[in-house]
C-alpha cells in the first residue's frame, strides 16, 4: 500500500547544515557524528550541541562510506582510495588504495577492515597492525552474478554482503568463506543490518524491507512508495526505513506494524542512523535532520502496513546434498531467475543452519492472538517510471555502459551525460555511465597496498 495522503514534516527536527551538496554517509561515535558526501569533506558534529567541531579534507571525489572503529575514521570514495583518520588528531595517517570503495565494515572483534567495490566482485581484507607490510587478503564472492558490491554490515562473526544484483553474500569471517548467497531483492540491495542470534534485515530498491533468520525469509514489509535507500534498527523492537522519496517509516518489529510515517525531507532520503532515541537522516538536500523517535506521528488510517509473514521454502529432494555449490534461497513469491537451480552444499557450514523455520526473538516477545491473514506473495513489479526531476540517482556498477537488469530493473542511459552535456548531475532522471568526458579511461585494477599520506 502507497502513500496515499500528504504527511506534513515534523516540526521537531532539529537541522545541520554545513555540506554544500549530496550526503551519502553517516556513522556515530561516542556522541560524535560523522557525515560526508558528494562535496568530498567529512564533517564531525556534536550531537549533544548540535554544533561542528571538524572538517577533514583530502578525497578529491564522492566519499561513498564512513565506519569508526580502533580509535580510527575511514572514509572510502570513488577517487580509489580509502583514508584512514585518527580521532585523536584528526589527521589522515595512512591511504589505502582500493578501487571505487562502495560500503565499509570494521570488525571490532579481530580489529580488521572490509571494504567493498563498486566497481567488482571483491571484498577486502585489511589487517590494520600489519599495515606498514601491506597484509592484505581478497575474498571472492564469486557466483553467476553480475552485480558489484553496494552495501555491507557484519556482527559476531558474520559478514553480510549486498550486491547490485539484488542478492546477499553472507560470509564467514574467520574463515574467509561464503557459505550462502541469497536471492534478496528483485535489484538493488541498497542495505543490510546484521543483529545477534542469527538475524538480518535488509532493503532494496524493489520497495521492500526483508526481515531473515540465518539464511531463511521472515517477513516483507512493504508499503514504501518508492526505492528503500537504507534501514536501522532502534530500540524497543523498532525499525527505521528511509526511501527516495523523501519519507522516513518507524516500524514495530514485535506486531509487523506500521508506527510512525513522515515525509522528513523534500527530496531523497540516501541514509540513516539511530542513536539513542534519536534518529539521524540525510539526503540529497545536503542537511542532516535529527529527530526524536518517540514524538513521529503515527500513520494515517489509509497509510497503514502490515509486514506479511513469509513461508518457510520447501526444497526438492534432489538439490539436497549435492556437492560443489552455494545455496540459492529465492525470496517466495518471485520468480526464478533464468539458469539452472543452485542446490546446497552439504558440508559443516550448513548444518549449524537448519532449513525448516525457525521462530525469530521477537516473535516470542509477542506472541499476538490477532495476526494479519496470509496470502500467496504477487511478484513485484518495479515502477517503470522513475522518480519525478530533483531525486538523486546512484552511480551504477561500473564505469562502463550500462545494460538494463532483467526484469525491468535497469533504466536508459543517459546520452547527455556521455556526450558531456548533461546538466542535472546526479539528480539526473537517466543512467550516468561510462567514463564521462573529463575521466580517463580506468586502468589495470592493481592489488590495493597500503601507502603513507
């Protein structure tokens, strides 16, 4: 169900100002906020004064991810480089080269580095102690797939890695392995959030947030009127999903209801993060708003969502137990994708996950007489229309052409933007790909060393 009603902004946010375009990036530490974007500065905010205190400068393109982690700020960016920040100074101490970074994961557990590319495949692994003798490992994701990195997050030894083509990598840490490639969204995995026990979520641009246990779907929620951009999780058994619309959703995770719906920005919301009872947005207008999470408004009447719950799949006999491959777990109610089936790998790593359904922690805080009617799943179609002027696109995966998703997920390529004439930037309605007209051609991808800035 789209929104169907106007929602007035909440006059409760509290607004920072200070980049002069696009935010993509947003993390929080120890009461300082970190933001950056498009204008290629990392700006740092108390959030307890609501004031700027820093400004760190070096990335000479698009800073795509933030994570604090060690005593340290890394930024990754589309100029190939990731940038290592020391809190206590605010000096860059160390660049790593790395090629059009996408998402950042800091493992407080074994005090390494993840990187993503948009531009691949491949994930990275940075051993910070040894940094001066460049240890670094590469994990391929492998698989048919030809969606690059977009997003990743990890918790107690997982790794969860979402991939333009719509699926979710989930990896192993400690041994470096992928043991399951899920069939997630339908295109892009725009975010995921790796929670205790086993849980994820994660949101794409189908317009649909999925709730999972270990590797097995729970739920949909769907409601949201355009692309899910990103999700977090908030106290008390709540979610938060922002869209490229504009609107920020607060959902109980105990009921699968709708709780809280405001149209929080004019134009696209590309990232969110809670802290506290706080909830922290920024989008393409280039301002951070934080709100309080207890004073959103409830939805409408005619607003009103419910997450549906989803049946456990069902396997057919011969595709279990067959050597050599990753399991493919299709999201129900989609179709396939063309191929031949992906059967489990019957090995170790699939036997500490069980494939009947499994009751998720939050069920069993609420064990609800009244629970919304089940269905079979329609699959979803993707607008064919995109966003009105003034949103914010994402550069896609690589810098190269553009060939349209199957299913309709692709969009036109924008002919100006390769001639060099366009003039809407990245709110452009059209596909910007390819090198553009002031960027040489890529160069032979050398493995990522470390180098003093």
């Amino acid at each position: 169900m789209s929104v169907t009603a106007p929602v007035e902004i909440a006059p409760e946010a509290v607004e920072l100002r200070g980049h002069s375009n696009s935010i993509s990036a947003l993390c929080v530490c120890e009461g300082r906020l970190y933001s950056a974007g498009k204008d290629k500065e990392i700006r740092e905010w108390d959030l307890e004064k609501k004031t700027e205190l820093r400004v760190f400068k070096g990335h000479t393109r698009w800073i795509r991810a933030l994570v604090v982690g060690g005593g340290f700020l890394f930024s990754g960016s589309w100029d190939d480089t990731i940038r290592v920040w020391s809190l206590s100074t605010g000096e860059c101490v160390h660049v790593l080269s790395s090629p059009s970074t996408h998402a950042l994961y800091y493992d407080p557990l074994t005090g390494r580095l993840y990187s993503g590319s948009g531009e691949g495949r491949t994930v990275y692994e940075w051993d910070l102690e040894n940094a001066e003798d460049g240890a670094i490992s590469e994990i391929d994701i492998g698989g048919d797939g030809t969606g690059s990195v977009s997003c990743m997050a990890g918790e107690g030894g997982r790794l969860a890695v979402g991939m333009t083509d719509g699926t979710i990598a989930v990896f192993a840490i400690q041994a470096g392995h992928c043991f399951a490639m899920l069939e997630a969204h339908v295109s892009e995995t725009t975010n995921v959030k790796v929670v205790p026990g086993g849980g994820m979520y994660s949101s794409g641009n189908d317009c649909v947030v999925l709730e999972w246990n270990q590797t097995i779907m729970l739920r949909r929620f769907e409601g949201h009127g355009s692309y899910v951009t990103a999700i977090d999780l908030a106290p008390n058994a709540r979610l938060v999903s922002v869209t490229w619309d504009g609107f920020l959703r607060v959902w109980d995770l105990r009921t699968g209801r709708l709780a809280s719906l405001v149209k929080a920005h004019r134009l696209s919301i590309n990232v969110v993060t809670v802290f506290g009872s706080q909830v922290i947005t920024a989008g393409a207008e280039g301002v951070i708003k934080i709100w309080e999470l207890d004073a959103l408004p409830p939805p409408a009447p005619q607003n009103h969502s419910v997450a549906t719950p989803v049946p456990s799949p069902v396997f057919p006999p011969e595709m279990m137990g067959m050597p050599g491959h990753l399991p493919m777990y299709p999201p129900m109610g989609f179709h396939p994708r063309p191929g031949p089936p992906q059967p489990f790998r019957h090995d170790n790593h699939h036997q500490q996950f069980p494939h009947q359904h499994q009751i998720h922690p939050y069920y069993a805080q609420h064990q609800a007489t009244q629970q919304p009617p089940h269905s079979p799943h329609q699959p979803f179609q993707q607008p064919q229309q995109p966003p009105h002027p003034g949103q914010e696109f994402e550069r896609p995966h690589p810098r190269e052409n553009f060939a349209p998703r199957e299913g309709g997920g692709g969009r036109p390529l924008c002919q100006f933007f390769v001639q060099g004439r366009c003039r809407y930037g990245d709110t452009c309605r059209f596909v910007h790909a390819g090198p553009g007209p002031q960027q040489p051609p890529p160069s032979a991808q050398a493995p990522p060393t470390w180098s003093q800035s």
